[in-house]
C-alpha cells in the first residue's frame, strides 16, 4: 500500500547503517509490513518509537499548526 501524499513540507536526512541492519531492511521492504522501501521501514520505526516515547511520559508531545503554505510550526507550550 503506497505511504499517504504528504500535507506538509518535509526534510531529507541521512542515516547510515551497517551491511546487517540493511539487510534486515530489505527483509522487511520485502514483507511490505512496514513500507515498500527501506526509507519507508526506517520512517515507521522512529515514527513508533516517537510515539511509544510520549505515551510512556518520557518524551513531551508536541502541537504543531499547518500554515497555509504548507510548513508546520510549533505551538508553544
């Protein structure tokens, strides 16, 4: 299933692992459980682990506000 068309603007990043975590990518590319490409797997992880954070208290939630171009920016606590 293709990953949704983003509403806001995003930012690319660079991770780099080693020869076994891509393979474990590719693995689960392969499955197609967690995305179609090894981005997509990656961006689910720290997607889950973002949220498994916030809902044990050990990281803050955010709120953001979607401007009208598109770019998010953060509401201030």
């Amino acid at each position: 299933m293709a990953r949704p068309t983003n509403t806001v603007g995003t930012t690319t990043m660079t991770v780099s692992v080693g020869p076994q975590i891509r393979q474990y990518l590719m693995d689960l590319t392969a499955k197609g459980t967690f995305g179609n490409t090894p981005q997509d797997v990656i961006r689910a992880f720290v997607l889950n682990a973002i949220q498994k954070l916030i809902a044990d208290k050990q990281l803050d939630e955010r709120k953001w506000r979607v401007l009208d171009d598109g770019s998010v920016e953060l509401i201030p606590n």
